[in-house]
C-alpha cells in the first residue's frame, strides 16, 4: 500500500463535551488518529463516545455539545476553519454516516425509497425515473428482497435489518470518499451480515474509499477491519493491526481493557455459567 | 411436567398481500428459555409481536399459561408479558426522562414503591442513578437499550419477548446484562423467548432454538446441537459459518 500521499482525514487531539447542568460531560477526551484508504475499525464500550467522534467529524454533534480539535483535516483541507457551508457540502457527498438508530434517522412519513432516490438527486444531476432506478438497485446491492415492494414502505413497515441496510443504501448512493458506519450491521443476520460488509469491502478496494466502522462485535472487527482503535471513556487506550486483536500469540502486548472486553463474550461450544464482565481501572483514564 | 407456558400453532400472519409468518408451530415450557435467530426480514419481531399482543392481524392459535389468547389481551395479560423492542429509540418516548419512562408502567398499573423498584431496575441493569433526569436522546444507544430493559424488569413480568435485546450493547454490558436475565430466571422461573442473531448468544442462554427463513421455522434444535455445530439443514449451517466472521477472497 502506497501511504505516503495525504490521509483522507487527520485528527488531533479531539474533544466533545457537554456542558449540562450538572457539570460537564466528557464525551470524547483527546482522541488523535489519521485514516486512509482503509477500513478502521473503532470498538469500545457503551458511552465510549464512538458516536460522538463520528458525529464531530460531520460536525453534527447536537447541542449543548462542543467540539474542539488542534486540527481536523478532510484531504489536507481544515475542516475547523472552512465556511459552514463548504462544510455542510462535504457531509453526505464526500463523507457520509450511516447513523446507529437508522428508523430514527429516516423520515417517518416518506417511503424509504423515495428517501434514498431524494438523497441521489441532491448530489447527482438525475430525473426522478433514473434515481427511481439507482435506488432499486441499490436495494438490491444490500440484499433486500422485493426492492419493489420495500421501495414503497415507510420505515415503521420494514424490519430493523432492512431499515438499516435502507440506511447503508443511502449513505452509499451518494458515493463518499469517507464513510463513517456506526454500528451498521448489529440488526442484520450473520449472512446478510457478511453481504453487507462484502459491498463496503469493495468500495474500499475498488473506490479507494475510507471506512470507520465503529462496532462492539470484536470478531468481526478483527475478520473485516486493516486497523482497529480500542476506545475507553473518551480516550483511545490502543491502535493495533485488527488482526490482532484476539490473536492468542499477541495477547501479551494487549491492553488490559481490551483483554477484558475479549473475557466477556460467550463462545459457542464453550458453555460458560456466569460470563465474566469488566472491572474498570481508574488508572486507564489518568 | 408442568404445562407449557406458550403453545404457538400454525400462526400466520400477513401484511397487505405478503404473507410473513406461514404455519409456524413451537412450544415453550414454563421456565425455559427458547431462542429464535434467522434470516432478516423472516418474521422474528412479528411473532413475538403477535405473542405480545400488539399484532391483531393473525391466523392459528396462541396458548400462553394455559389460556387461549384473543387478539386483544387484557391489562393483567400486559403485566405478566413484557417486551423488549430491537430498536431501543423507538420504544422510548423522547420527551419523557428515564424516572418517566420508568414510573409511567408502574402507574398504569397501580404498583405501589415506585422509588425503590425504579432505584433497583437501574441498578439492575448497571445505570448509575444520576441519569435518572436524562432523556434518551442524552444517552449512547446501549444506555438506550438499558433503560428498555429497566423499564420491563419494573412490571417483574413472568414471560418475557426479548428482541434483540443485546444486539446495541457493548460486549461488557451484554454480559452484564445476560448474567443478570439468567439471574432472575432462576430466581423468579421467568420463561424467555430471545430474538438474536449472535448464534453464542442464543447458545449462552437458550435450551432450546427455532431456525426461520422466509417466514417458516426452517429446523428446530437443542443448544447442544447448536454447539456441536451440527444441525441438520443447509441454511442453518450456512448461519453457522457466517458467524465465524469475515473471510476476504483471493
Ligand atoms: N446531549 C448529551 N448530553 C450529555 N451527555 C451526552 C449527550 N449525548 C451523549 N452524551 C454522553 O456522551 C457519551 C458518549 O456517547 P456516544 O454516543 O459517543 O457513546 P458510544 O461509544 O457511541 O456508545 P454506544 O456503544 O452505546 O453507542 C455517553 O456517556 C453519553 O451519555
Ligand atoms: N406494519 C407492516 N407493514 C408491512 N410489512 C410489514 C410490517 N411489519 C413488518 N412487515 C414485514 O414483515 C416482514 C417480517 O418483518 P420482521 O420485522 O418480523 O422481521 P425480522 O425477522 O424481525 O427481521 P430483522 O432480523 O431484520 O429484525 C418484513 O418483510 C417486513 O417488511
Ligand atoms: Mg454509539
Ligand atoms: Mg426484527
């Protein structure tokens, strides 16, 4: 791999808090990472603020949240300086996110396909039968079934793998140079599940995209991801090759909070009584 | 033996003219734990919304402790029967704080101790007591999650539909929370029935587990079956070998 050219997105030192009236919340404490070509996989437990780093490199992190960086750039360009509304155009045209709740991010009273054929047309120049078209196929891409028939239902009427491929349909039609998928597969069975992650897989190879695919399934981060980052209370507490990530013969150099998330999951064949879960050290966060 | 607690016969259901759920048969006893995982879009959530009683639009027969269920179920049926929805945003009003989401269950139906039982629900299921006054879009989606649980432990139900109920957890919390179900079930002789699609999940807490495709039960099998990787059909040997991750040709 030839990485000597300009990431497609550098971050320095990113922080969101929340100023609440209770004090406030530290929702990401000084993360730095830089993304390529690649797919990136981020995991870390529940509030780890996965999300909110997703969010802050949109800039959609919802008030009363504040977004601070030394640097955050988009292909060399600072996205912290650049107008709003140069910035808004970047969002979904060259750097998408495929949010982790997808009916909440979908419009309850319009069709998901009408909404997915809506977001082709903002980006591309195409009358409504020719996005009528790209949307069926892109349904088809993510293995729905019927594309027809799911194209006229409105998201209450899909199941929760489907909403979220209609999601991941969306997000891709607009074909980003980054694409932040925030937990996009949890809904899906194991195969379509493998489908799914087939299509990012070749539009990263293919289209040279760049994939962040934040998830708290480990093996399938360490089967699907080049590199993986293992985030703790806003802070990242290693970056490895994902391959590593559960490989016994590097265990050694591992986190402890990595070890312990690795120590809670059942594995099929060996029966478990009481699963093991996580004593947290304060020290991790010093 | 005692009798079974859910008796599912020949249920079907259909939305319009596609049929989603066809002939599906299975029986659950009082006390066990009976998983369903299977293809996206087979009719999973359908019929634990039928059992639930939030689908009236169903053909076949529907036993829960012993009674014939009618299509509309009365208010101690929605007490006893609690649901745990997939999709944790849905379920919870978004202006409603979480003491709300969780006092409003046990107002409607007339349970006393509010303070203390809302106190131990969230302790329950590990939220600290500070987040009592958040409202859900304040919360990371697995918080989301929590507090759908929390807020059917409240009604301490004695069969409970858990779709999904994992699936936008952190594996931390997952054990947290799979430890604490496998608790009250021994505690309380709860009955189950888990939707989920991580086979290691279905295989940590269920004796037994329903296979479906395209609306049918595919194969029925034991945990054990499951664990030996040996059931009998292709598509369930399929999910099985999905689920050792993801393999890069070439
Ligand atoms: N509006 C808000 N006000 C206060 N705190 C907030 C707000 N939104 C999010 N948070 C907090 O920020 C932290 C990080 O949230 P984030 O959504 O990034 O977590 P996450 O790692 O994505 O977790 P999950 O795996 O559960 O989705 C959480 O502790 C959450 O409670
Ligand atoms: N209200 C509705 N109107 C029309 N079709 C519906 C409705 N609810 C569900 N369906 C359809 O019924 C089928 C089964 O949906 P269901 O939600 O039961 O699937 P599932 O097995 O739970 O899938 P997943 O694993 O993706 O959650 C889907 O094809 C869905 O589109
Ligand atoms: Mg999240
Ligand atoms: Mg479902």
């Amino acid at each position: 791999m030839s990485q000597a050219v300009t990431p497609l997105l550098e971050v320095d030192n990113l922080k969101v808090n929340f100023h609440t009236p209770t004090g406030i919340v530290r929702a990401v404490r000084g993360l730095s990472f830089s993304l390529g070509r690649e797919r990136l996989g981020i995991v870390g437990e529940s509030g780890s603020g996965k999300s909110m780093t997703g969010r802050a490199i949109l800039d959609l992190i919802p008030y009363p949240g504040e977004v601070l960086a030394d640097r955050m750039l988009f292909r060399g360009e600072d996205l912290l300086t650049m107008p709003k509304a140069t910035r808004r155009k970047l969002r979904g045209r060259r750097i998408s996110m495929v949010m982790q709740d997808p009916k909440f991010s979908l419009n309850p009273v319009m069709t998901v396909g009408d909404q997915i054929a809506e977001a082709y047309r903002v980006h591309h120049k195409a009358n409504a039968r020719e996005a009528r078209e790209r949307t069926l196929t892109m349904l088809e891409a993510v293995q729905i079934r019927e594309p027809e028939r799911v194209y006229a239902l409105y998201p209450h009427e899909v199941s929760g793998g489907m909403g979220q491929r209609v999601m991941i349909a969306m997000m891709l039609i607009a074909e980003p140079d980054i694409l932040i998928a925030d937990e996009p597969t949890s809904a899906l069975d194991v195969t379509v599940q493998l489908q799914v992650l087939k299509i990012l897989d070749d539009l990263v190879t293919s289209r040279s995209m760049g994939l962040i695919f934040i998830s708290h399934d480990l093996h399938l981060v360490q089967s699907f991801c080049d590199r993986v980052i293992v985030m703790y209370g806003g802070k990242a507490m290693e970056t490895m090759p994902a391959s590593e990530l559960a490989d016994p013969s590097a265990m050694a150099r591992r986190h402890p909070y990595t070890l312990g998330l690795l120590g809670c999951l059942p594995e099929l064949g060996k029966p478990k009584g009481k699963l093991s879960t996580l004593t947290r050290d304060p020290e991790w966060l010093a | 033996m005692s009798a079974p607690a859910v008796i599912v016969d020949r249920l079907n259901v259909s939305f319009g003219s596609s049929h989603v759920v066809r002939d599906v048969s299975f029986e659950v006893a009082e006390g066990e734990s009976y998983g369903i995982v299977g293809e996206s879009g087979s009719g999973k959530s359908t019929v634990l919304r039928v059992l639930a009683g939030l689908n009236q639009e169903w053909g076949g027969a529907v036993t829960i402790f012993g009674k014939a269920q009618p299509k509309v179920r009365d208010k101690a049926f929605h007490r006893a029967v609690q649901m745990v929805f997939q999709d944790p945003y849905g379920s919870l009003h978004p202006k409603k704080t979480l003491d709300d989401a969780l006092a409003e269950p046990l107002a409607i139906h007339g349970i006393g101790d509010a303070e203390r039982r809302i106190a131990r629900a969230l302790s329950d299921v590990g939220l600290p007591s500070a987040f009592r006054y958040r409202y859900p879009h304040q919360l990371s989606g697995g918080q989301r999650q929590r507090v759908a649980i929390a807020r059917a432990l409240v009604l301490e139900p004695t069969l409970f539909l858990l779709d999904e109920p994992t699936s936008a957890l952190d594996v931390s919390i997952q054990a947290e929370v799979l430890n604490l179900l496998q608790a009250l079930r021994q505690e309380r002789k709860l009955t189950y029935i888990l939707v989920s699609h991580d086979l290691a999940v279905v295989g940590h807490m269920c004796e037994r587990l329903m296979v479906m495709q395209h609306g049918q039960c595919v194969e029925e099998m034991s945990a054990a079956t499951l664990s030996a990787r040996k059931p009998e059909t292709a598509y369930a040997q399929a999910l099985l070998v999905a689920s050792e991750g993801f393999r890069r040709q070439g």
